[in-house]
C-alpha cells in the first residue's frame, strides 16, 4: 500500500497544493481561493475530487 506522502505527490501540482493547505494546514475554501485567485467553487470541487482520489487509492 501506498503511502499518504506517496500519493499526495502522485497528484497534479494544483490539487496537492489545495489538498495540503485544506487537510494539512488546515485552510478554508475561501481562503485558498483568495491566495491562488480562482474562484472558491473551484477549490471547493478540487478538494472533493481530491479526497475522492486519495481514498479510492486507499482501499
């Protein structure tokens, strides 16, 4: 099995990036939005089709 580390690097840059600073550093939507400039939807369906990848590999 993988490890967390392992697949969080195997993401595309981005969605590491808003992955990390939402369950890592423990950043809202909102906030990530506001720092990369995109809109908060997007970060939002970032981090859920994130969290839906990491798991699904978990399995």
């Amino acid at each position: 099995m993988s490890t967390l580390a392992q697949l969080l690097d195997s993401l595309p840059e981005e969605q590491r990036i808003i992955l990390t600073a939402h369950y890592l550093r423990g950043k809202s939507a909102a906030d990530i939005a506001g720092t990369l400039g995109v809109p908060q939807k997007s970060v939002e369906n970032i981090i859920a089709i994130g969290k839906a990848q990491l798991l699904k590999a978990l399995e």
